[in-house]
C-alpha cells in the first residue's frame, strides 16, 4: 500500500503510465485490425457488411469488460492472503500474455494485412454473421489479453483504479491515432514503434513477474520469503517521487528475495534476446527506409 499512501503526482503517473502505454499499444493492435477490415470491406464496395464489423468489435469490448470486472471485482471480495495469492497468480498469468504478445507481433506484423483481408473475404461469402465473429475473434483476442495483463498489472500495484484510467487515456490516443492513419492524415512507422514499445513491455513484465513470485512466497507456494538479496531500504526513500515511479512502472523494491531477482534477470535476458532477434530479421529483407512493416490500407473517404 505504499504507493497508495504517497499519494502524490508522480505516483499517479507512474501507476498511469505503464497501464498508458499498454493500453496505446494494445488499443493500436487492434485498431489496425478494424482498419484493415474496414478498408477491405469499403474497397469490396461492401459497405453493407460494415454493420456487421462493428457489431462484432461491440460484442469483443462488453466481453472483455465483463472478463476485467469478473476478475477485478472477485479479488476484492476474498481475504488478504486468498487476494495476494490470486494477484500473485494473475501476475504471472499477465508475464506469458505480455511474452506471447511482443514476441508474435515481432514476427507475424508483415502478415497480419493478407491474413485478415483472406479471411474476411471467405466470411462475406458465408454471410454476416461469419464478418462479425471474424471481427469478434480478432478484436476480442486483443481485449482478452489485454484485460488479464490489466488485473495483473493493477493487482502489482495495490488494486489502485489509477491503472485503469491510464489503460482508457491509452486506448483514447489509439483510437484517434488509428483514425488518423486511416483517413492517410499522419504516418507511423510501425516497426520502431513495436520495437520500443516491445523493449518497455518486456521491462514492465520482468516486474510484474518479480512482484508474482513474492506474492507466490509470501503465500507459502514458494520457498525463499526471508532470503533477501540486498536490501536498502534505510537508504532508499519508496515514497519519493523516484521511488512510487520505479514501483509504479517497474514494481521495483529495494529489499528483493533472491528468487524474485533471478526471475527477474533470466526473464529479462532470455525475452529480450528472442525478442531482438526477431526484429533484426525482418529488418535485413524489409521495405526501404521509412516504410512500415506492418501495411497500411490507403486512405479512404469510409467513415470509421
């Protein structure tokens, strides 16, 4: 609870700005999603079946909401040490999200266009209802990943709704973002933007993943509670405002278990070395400098 009773401006913005740039990502991801489909569909002189897309993104949101305020709502009502298990869990569930996340979209952004534009052209054969669970499934993979990350993330950071509130602002600038691209009135160069946003996500994981594990000990499902690694606490001021932005974004502390700093490391060498690997890859055969991997429909007149 030590970030909750600092209270002041850089806490906040610490608990809002890695739920921020989670929410900019994710709600990117899936705006890109919407934006090919919708452009296929307004290319196909299919506007008939817009209806049908946005039914589909409709149904993916109330469900992903419902999912965060299942999970969120559920760990409020148990005891202290039932909810550090279940946040304690959740972190970790959050950590493989988080992994799968940045490593697929490293590798499969240069197909993500053609495989979708496939897709939903067997759908408008099929009918309407095949459009909209195409666009649920697509959208809806995006919100349910999203949503656990989320209830790991708040959880690291003593249930705060701070978390929340940053992740909607994140996926607000998306949402314009992705408005903009569609109607061709900016440019993103999607590879350096996955490329640091995947670095950050990484970092942000590691943490959330040594926060899991203490919670794990704390909890008895894990040995090492009292091997403490370094501590330096009577030095280090955690209500600082460096301190509540280290907690905040990187679940830092200055008194970790020796498991907690080992998972942190191995996790944090071991992504990051795949996930680099994968980024030098499609640079060697990427388009020339300044084209996106990830490809973008041309604008249209198509209302979003």
């Amino acid at each position: 609870m030590q970030l909750l009773a600092a209270g002041g401006a850089p806490s906040i913005f610490a608990q809002m700005f890695g739920s921020g740039l989670i929410g900019l990502r994710e709600g990117l991801e899936t705006g890109i999603v919407v934006m090919v489909l919708v452009a296929f569909l307004v290319k196909s002189d299919r506007r008939d079946a817009l209806k049908w897309i946005w039914a589909g993104v409709a149904i993916a949101v109330a469900m992903v909401v419902l999912i965060f305020l299942i999970i969120h709502l559920g760990t409020s009502t148990v005891s202290t040490l039932t909810a550090e298990l279940i946040a304690g869990l959740a972190s970790l569930v959050a950590v493989v999200i988080v992994t799968f996340m940045v490593l697929w979209m490293s590798t499969a952004a240069a197909s993500i266009s053609s495989e979708l534009r496939s897709g939903l052209s067997k759908a408008l054969v099929t009918g309407g209802p095949a459009v909209m669970g195409l666009a649920f499934l697509a959208v809806g993979r995006e919100g349910f990943e999203t949503a656990l990350l989320m209830v790991g993330y708040a959880e690291s950071v003593s249930g705060s709704l701070w978390p929340l509130l940053g992740l909607v602002v994140g996926i607000v600038v998306a949402i314009v973002l992705t408005v903009l691209l569609y109607r061709g009135a900016i440019r993103l160069n999607f590879h350096t933007f996955f490329l640091y946003t995947g670095i950050f996500l990484i970092v942000v994981a590691a943490g959330i993943l040594a926060y899991g594990v203490r919670a794990l000990q704390t909890v008895g499902w894990l040995p090492g509670i009292n091997d403490v690694a370094f501590d330096f606490s009577e030095t280090y001021d955690q209500s600082s405002w460096y301190g509540t932005v280290l907690a905040g974004i990187f679940n830092f502390r200055p008194d970790p278990t020796v498991l907690q700093v080992i998972a942190w490391a191995v996790y944090l060498v071991v992504v990051l070395f795949f996930f680099l690997r994968a980024q030098r890859r499609p640079a060697s055969a990427s388009k020339p400098s300044g084209e996106s991997t990830t490809e973008t429909p041309a604008p249209t007149d198509a209302g979003v």
